[in-house]
C-alpha cells in the first residue's frame, strides 16, 4: 500500500511539473517562437548548406518527387513510377510548381519546408523542459547538429521532417486553433499519409466535453484529407501501391511477419494498430502531452513504411520519457517500480538510442532472421516501450 502511494504521489508530481513548464513555454510571445524556430531553421541550413544549395539535381527520395511531377506534366498517373508512394495531390501541386516556378524554386520549397517541420518539432519538443528559452534553444540546436537523425533526415531530402512538423504542431493546436490544427494534420495526409491514425485519436478524444475543439480540428482534417487524398485521382492507385510496396527495409511492425513466412496484408496490420490506439483513446485520462506521444507512436505503428526520418516525428516522446527518467533519478526513487532508478533510466536511454540509431536499421535486411530481429526490432518495439513508460510513471498532464 505505501508503495502504491509513493508511485501514485510520483506521478502527480511530474504531471504538474510538466503542465506547470508546458504553460510558461506556451504563454511566451509569438514573436520569440517564431525567433527560436528560424534560428533553429539557420542551423541546420549552415551545417549541410551544400547539401541544400545544390538544386541543380534532386537528390535523395526527391528523385521519385520530381519523376511524378514529369509524369503528371504529360497527362500519366504520378504512379507510373513505382518508387513513387505519395498522394497525387503532391505530384499534381508539384507539377504545378515546375511549371510556373522553375525546378530549382520548387526543389528550394520543398528543402525549406523540411527545415521548417524540423525546426518546429524540435522546438516543440523542447516545450516540456524546465529551463528559459535561451537553454532550449541551445538544447534544440546542438541536437540538431549532433543527432544522426537529423543527418540521415536533411540528407534524404525526404518530406518526413515538413510532415512531421505539421503533424506535431496540428495535435498541438488542436485544442486552442482547431480549424488550423486540422488544416495542418489533413495536409500533412495529402503531402505523406502518416497521420490518419493520429488525426482519429483525435476525433475519439474530442467525443469528452473538455476536448470539443479536438473533434472540430479532426472534423476538419478528415474533409482536406477526403477532398485531397481519398476523392482525388488516383486513390485506388495510392491504396495498391501502398499494399503492395515491398517493406524488407522498414523499421516499422509490418516488416516482421515477413521475416517468419508470414505473408499477412500491410492493410490489417494498420487497422489492428488502430482499433488497439482508439481502444486506448477511449479510456481517456491521456491529456494534451500524453496524448501527443501516444498518437505519433500510434501514427508510426500503423504507418507500414517508416525510416529513420519518418521517426523525427517521435521527438516529443523522446524527451518527455528521457526528462521523467532523468528527475525519477535525481529523486532516488522509482516510484515503487520493481527496478533500480540506474537501470530505468539506462532501458530509457536504449530505446531513444535505438530511435536516434534507425537508420543502419533499415539497411538491415537478407541477411538472417535473427539479426535482422536484434537490427530492426529495437527502433520498431521502442517507441511501444517510451509511450508505455510515460503512461505508467507520470498521470494526465
């Protein structure tokens, strides 16, 4: 009984810990979010401007992009190319952007707009650390200088990092701007289907009378994503293609039946993540943070092709759990929990690593079972791991 009450006290106090500094980060003016999202736009364009000046050529997964955009441009479908994964609406805009901008200016949006989901999901990952702007802005940037990550991410070109950005700010907002919040998480579908999963968390969540404005923002998602991905052309050319996209490299749990034989459809892998996520959702208790870690990592397992960039959208998660390790620590306790403060906290760092860590992951692939269970399994089963711990050690916040 006394430990059940040290754990239950535990919990209550990171929660009004984390809702105390989430307030102070949120109540700061326009003017300085803005400021600390460019400067953290200024540091990554600095360390790979090589990288992202050189628009002579697209590189990366824009190659795909821009074979979609030509397609589009002469009547065909954009999945004509079959390394192409994304909505048409994407292939149609881009040709668009071709046509009267110019492939550089379209190739230089399209790099920006991954700096900018970058920079807003690391500020906003920031958001629950107790320190003032000038110490988060310093975390924020020597994270992304120094994250793996973050350089196999800018590298790829891939639009993981711009959707993520949408993503993270869209179920962020989603209680205070709704109509933007679902502006952002239904545009995020139309650019990379990562969110679908999320956005109808979040239409279960608005069903309670304190998160009204969350059943409207994902009211307003679900019309963008049926207006630009479901009633667009070529959807049931996005769905085949999807089902059917060879997965041996992703480090999400659809690559692992096929590692035993199984051939089960990437379709019924997603729904079954997702009747499980709105399982969860329903019971509620979750809160605005929580439930922001609980839908991206719901998002990701449902997700059938994720790499190391589609896992940038995980960083909120990533923090809050290291941030909970580290105070349960420095408080010398563990809340009742039946292990030592010193090993959570290692087992926290290990499943962040393995995330940090993802992308020699999904190169990991024909060369064994068991090597590909202790490769890939680690960045698949650790986002389960963090949002499991963050629920367990902290109450709704």
């Amino acid at each position: 009984m006394q430990r059940s009450i040290i754990a239950s006290q535990s919990r209550r106090e990171l929660a009004k810990a984390f809702e105390a500094t989430f307030g102070r980060w949120a109540r700061q003016s326009f003017a300085l979010h803005a400021g600390c999202v460019l400067v953290l736009m200024l540091v990554p364009t600095l360390r790979w401007w090589s990288t992202i000046s050189d628009t002579s050529a697209s590189s990366g997964d824009e190659r795909p992009y821009f074979a979609a955009f030509e397609l589009v441009a002469v009547g065909e479908s954009p999945f004509t190319d079959r390394a192409y994964l994304y909505p048409a609406a994407f292939a149609y805009a881009g040709s668009w952007s071709v046509e009267h901008l110019g492939r550089p200016w379209t190739d230089g949006l399209l790099r920006a707009a991954n700096l900018l989901g970058l920079a807003v999901v690391v500020w906003c990952s920031m958001a629950w650390l107790p320190w003032s702007a000038g110490m988060r802005l310093l975390a924020g940037g020597a994270f992304v200088l120094l994250a793996p990550q973050v350089d196999y991410s800018v590298e790829s070109n891939n639009l993981s990092l711009a959707v993520a950005g949408m993503v993270v700010a869209g179920l962020l907002l989603a209680e205070r701007q709704a109509v933007a919040a679902g502006l952002l998480l239904g545009g995020s579908v139309a650019l990379k289907p990562i969110a679908p999963v999320a956005i109808g968390c979040l239409a279960i969540k608005g069903r309670r009378r304190d998160a009204r404005r969350s059943l409207v923002a994902a009211g307003v998602a679900m019309a963008v994503v049926a207006v630009l991905v479901v009633f667009f052309p070529h959807f049931d050319e996005l769905v085949a293609r999807t089902r059917s996209q060879f997965i041996e490299g992703t480090v999400s749990l659809h690559r692992f039946p096929k590692l035993f034989g199984l051939e089960i459809d990437a379709l019924w892998i997603s729904v079954a993540v997702a009747l499980a996520a709105a399982a969860v959702v329903l019971r509620g208790s979750l809160g605005r943070a929580r439930f922001l870690c609980f839908a991206t990592t719901a998002a990701i397992a449902a997700t059938p092709i994720v790499r190391s960039h589609t896992l940038v959208v995980l960083l909120p998660l990533e923090v809050l759990a290291l941030t909970v390790a580290w105070r349960r620590w420095r408080a010398g306790r563990t809340g009742g929990a039946t292990v030592p403060s010193w090993l959570e906290s290692a087992l926290v760092l290990l499943a962040v690593a393995g995330l940090q860590l993802s992308a020699g992951a999904g190169t990991i692939h024909g060369q064994g079972v068991l090597l590909e269970l202790a490769g890939g399994g680690l960045p698949a089963v650790a986002p389960f791991a963090l949002v499991g711990y963050l629920l367990r050690t902290t109450e709704r916040f």
